[in-house]
C-alpha cells in the first residue's frame, strides 16, 4: 500500500512538470514574439504645417526648423524613421484624426479641448501669444484690441485667446490659412494687428526691420502655453518618444539645438516641471 502510493505519486509529480514545462515554453514564445527584438521598426507619417518660421518652415525645397531638428534627434533616439510632410495646418488636425498620420510635430500647443480628440506628448517648448503691430499703432494691450480689426491664424490658440477678449465669430477677426497671410494683411492695412506665438512674430518683426512692426507682451491677456508632439488617440508611440524628450534634455541635445535656433538656452527645468 504504501509502495503503491509512493508510485502514484511520482508519476503526479512528473505530470505536474511536465506541464510546468509545457505552459513556460509557451508563455517564453509568446513574449519573444512580441518584443520582436531585431525587427525593422516601420518608418513613421509625420505631418506639420511648414509655414511657421523658425519652428517648420520651406528653404530651398525643404522643411527646415527647431520642431524638424527636435524630430531628427527623436527619430535618432527612437529609432524610428520619420517621414514629414508638409500638408497644412488644418490638414495636420485631420490626419490625425483619422489615423493617416503617426504624428504631428508643428508648434502645436497641448490644451484641454484639444486632448479631448488627441494625444500629446510631454511638453517641449514654452511659448506665449503676443500682439503684433507697426510701430506707430495704439495698441498697448490685449484689451486695447476691442474694435479693431484682428488678423490670425484660423483654428490657431492665437484666433481663441483674440476671441476671448472681442468675442466669438466677431467680425473683426480676420482668419487666414497661415500666418504670413495674416501679416501680410496687417502691413497691407487690412488688419490692425496680429496674434500669434511670440517666437514667430519676433523672428519676423526682427527679420523685416524695414517694416516698422513691434511686438507686445500681455501677460494678463495670453497665458503660458506649451507645444507638443500630438498623436492619434490612443497611440503607443507616446511613452517612447516621452522617454526620449527626457534624453534630450538629460544629454544636452535639446539645449543644443534650442540654441542653434534661438541664440538663447531654455530653461529646462520648468519645462520638466510640467511633466509633475
Ligand atoms: N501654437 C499655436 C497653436 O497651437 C499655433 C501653431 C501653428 N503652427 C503652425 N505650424 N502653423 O494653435
């Protein structure tokens, strides 16, 4: 009897190993498969709209700018091939939407309405609408803008914090598909100002000195904002490129291509500190 049991339960013990070993080949098999290590990774549809200098703009045929440098390091750090095409701004929204695009990178600021449809990636640049004028104008302040006429990027956080202070659908807000359309029409008289990011009517105010523009600040009337990669709802990519912006300012390559761009070294830190 007692040989009898001792048999048995050998045999148990050797079925129990047996499938041990069974289910561990199996669940080892599965994860090498999906960590795919080696694979090609697929090269990435990224969309901007290249006409907003110095972030993405057109030189000589080709898409040049700080977002095109930040994506070149991402891509390195990634490895992940990028493909950019230069669609629009309102394209850019639509692509993503649907799915035809990876990613955008396009001076795009990360707000709450905007998160509803879309991803974003940890925050990369700080920035701020300011107002543009000739040099001559009234116009000291956000308030200053009601009743005049008000030239902006359509869809663009400048057309929302303009219409924040002269009201929706106001008329004397003048939309237009790029920026170097609206202030084409503020140096044509058709418009009294512009807003817009202030690196980007700086640059050109500092650009185009013969044009008599300046630029105003008004900290009360524009909050902080702060671009982003923005994705499709839901993508996988986030957490891998959130991990290389953060080797980018660990290692030095942001400050480096921040100073390239705008002679200047960002401030790191507070860029970090809205990661929280
Ligand atoms: N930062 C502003 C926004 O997100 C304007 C960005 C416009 N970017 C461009 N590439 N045209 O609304």
């Amino acid at each position: 009897m007692k040989k009898k049991l001792s048999i048995f339960s050998l045999v148990l013990a050797f079925i129990l190993v047996l499938s041990a070993c069974a289910s561990g080949s199996g669940s080892s098999s599965g994860s090498s498969a999906s960590s795919s290590s080696g694979t090609q990774k697929k090269t990435l549809r990224v969309v901007d709209d290249a006409t907003y200098a110095p972030f993405e703009y057109m030189d000589k045929g080709k898409i040049v700018g700080f977002d095109v440098d930040i994506l070149n390091a991402l891509s390195k750090e990634t490895g992940y091939k990028v493909q950019l095409a230069n669609v629009g701004w309102d394209p850019v929204f639509v692509e993503l939407k649907n799915k035809t695009a990876d990613m955008s990178i396009s001076a795009i600021t990360i707000n709450s309405q905007r998160k509803q449809t879309y991803d974003f990636s940890v925050p990369y640049f700080l920035s701020t609408n300011k107002i543009l004028v000739k040099k001559n104008s009234n116009i000291k302040s956000g308030a200053d803008l009601k009743g005049k006429v008000i030239a902006v990027q359509t869809a663009t956080t400048g057309q929302a914090a303009v219409e924040k202070i002269v009201g929706q659908n106001n008329p004397n807000v003048k939309k237009f598909k790029t920026i170097n359309l609206a202030i084409m029409e503020l140096l044509n008289g058709g418009a009294d100002a512009v807003v817009a990011d202030n690196t980007v009517i700086e640059e050109y105010a500092k650009n185009n000195p013969g044009q008599n523009l300046k630029v105003i600040m008004d900290k009360k009337a524009f909050a902080p904002e702060f671009y982003g990669l923005m994705y499709p709802k839901g993508s996988n990519l986030r957490s891998v490129f959130d991990k290389a912006i953060n080797t980018l300012y660990a290692n030095g390559t942001y400050t480096k291509i921040y100073q390239k761009w705008f002679k200047a070294s960002p401030d790191v830190n507070e860029l970090k500190a809205q990661q929280k």
